[in-house]
C-alpha cells in the first residue's frame, strides 16, 4: 500500500514521535504507528518500554510530567500534537489510563455522567447509559454506590463504561487487564471486543499479556525503550520467536 492511501486511511497517525519526561530524560525515541478505522492495534513491550507514555502523548495527558519534544499526532489527517485532553475527548479520543481511574467519592452514576461532560447533546445521555449497562450489568445494580467501595473488577468496568459515554471514535485502553484474576481478564476482554463489533470504536491497546492483547487484536507493534522494533498481523506477532520467547514463556522483562 502506498503511503498516500495509508494517511488517508488513517484514524490515527503518529509520526517520529519524541517525548521527554522533565525535558531531560527521553523516554521515546522516534515512535512510528498508525491505526486505520474500525481497527483494534496492540501495543506490546515490557516495564518502561514507553508504552503508557506513547498513550499519554497522544491523548494530551502528559501535561504535568513531561512533554512531547518532536513528532507528530494525526487524528483524522489533523494534526493534533500535544492538544489538551479535554479537546482530545471533543475530537472523540478518549483514554482509559491504567489503574482503574475512578472518582472514588462519586457514585457509580456520576461517574458515567462525567464521562459526557463534553457533550452537546444530552438528550441522548440517558440512552448511551443504558448502553452501558447493557455491557456491564452490575454497574447498574451498583448505581448508587461510591465507585471506591467497587471491585477491582468493577472498577475497571467502570473506567470503560465511563469512557464509552464520551461516544469515542477511537479508545486507548491502557493495560485493561493489570491486576484483575484471570477470569475477569477473560470477562473485561469479552466485553471488550463486544463494545469494538457493537460500537464500531478504533482502539489502540496497551497490554502485558501478550496472548490475551493478540486474540483481540489485528494487528501490533512491538515497543522496546522508546522505539517500534517489530510491527505486523496479529498471527504474525503470535508467531513471532522474539516475542514468543520474552512475552509468552510468561516471563515478563
């Protein structure tokens, strides 16, 4: 595919992205990757590879702790490098940020709410919630509920949940599975591919677990400090000695 095609193609482009934490230590070095339409992508690499920041940068979160020093952020084909969060959310990208990012002293329900803060059309508000509800039941049996009181497992749903209320057109879930039992991994995962058919949402997934981010994905990339070193299909990552060996013998680096 020629390059032309790809950029219009793209929903999201990243292109030689830089950033720095503290304007002095690099954490990326040059990160290429794009996301076409309706695509799920994994991001796979080990502690401090620069995949959280890789996320931060692009969905303006990383204001505060460090900056983007080069590269750019396409959404659409507009470059969007280093506009803030809130703008990011209105545009339709939307991060889930690793551990479990709740209000803890709001309700369940105001939770979600805040979700569609950026919203114009609130009659539509209540529905999307029933939507919600639709993928995580026990969300709405804990309506009320200060979202600390919640599960890990809850919480984690909620973090979704919320995010979905924000209509994405692009989600980036960071580690979605990090401290959960493995049978609500399996459970998050599920709902997580039903939200992608359903929904039609682009997500583009940070994850250690290697195997479980595969099965949802088409396509990966692989992070090692700060620069893609492998890109290709999901089967093609599977099958991959290099990841076979550090990120499926259940060793993680």
């Amino acid at each position: 595919m020629s390059r032309s095609t790809e950029q219009n193609r793209s929903l999201l482009q990243v292109q030689n992205l830089e950033a720095s934490y503290q304007n002095v230590i690099r954490v990326l070095h040059g990160v290429n990757l794009h996301v076409y339409k309706g695509e799920c992508v994994a991001l796979l690499g080990g502690n401090g590879a620069g995949k959280t920041t890789t996320l931060k940068s692009i969905s303006g979160m990383l204001e505060g702790e460090g900056s983007i020093t080069g590269g750019s952020v396409l959404l659409d084909g507009e470059d969007v490098t280093g506009h803030p969060a809130h703008k990011m959310v209105a545009r339709g990208l939307v991060h889930v940020l690793e551990g479990r990012y709740v209000f803890p002293d709001l309700s369940v329900h105001e939770n979600l709410l805040m979700g569609a803060y950026t919203r114009r059309d609130r009659d539509r508000v209540d529905g999307d919630m029933d939507g919600v509800f639709g993928y995580f039941p026990r969300l709405k049996e804990r309506l009320k509920v200060q979202a600390g009181y919640l599960s890990g497992g809850e919480q984690q749903m909620l973090a979704i949940g919320r995010a979905l209320m924000a209509r994405p057109k692009i989600l980036l879930l960071d580690e979605p599975s990090m401290g959960l039992a493995p049978i609500l991994v399996r459970e998050v995962f599920d709902i997580v591919n039903r939200i992608r058919k359903e929904e039609n949402v682009t997500m583009l997934l940070v994850e250690q677990n290697a195997r479980m981010a595969l099965q949802l994905a088409d396509r990966g990339y692989l992070i090692e400090t700060g620069s893609i070193v492998l890109h290709g299909t999901a089967e093609e990552l599977r099958e991959n000695p290099r990841l076979q060996e550090v990120y499926f013998g259940g060793m993680h680096h």
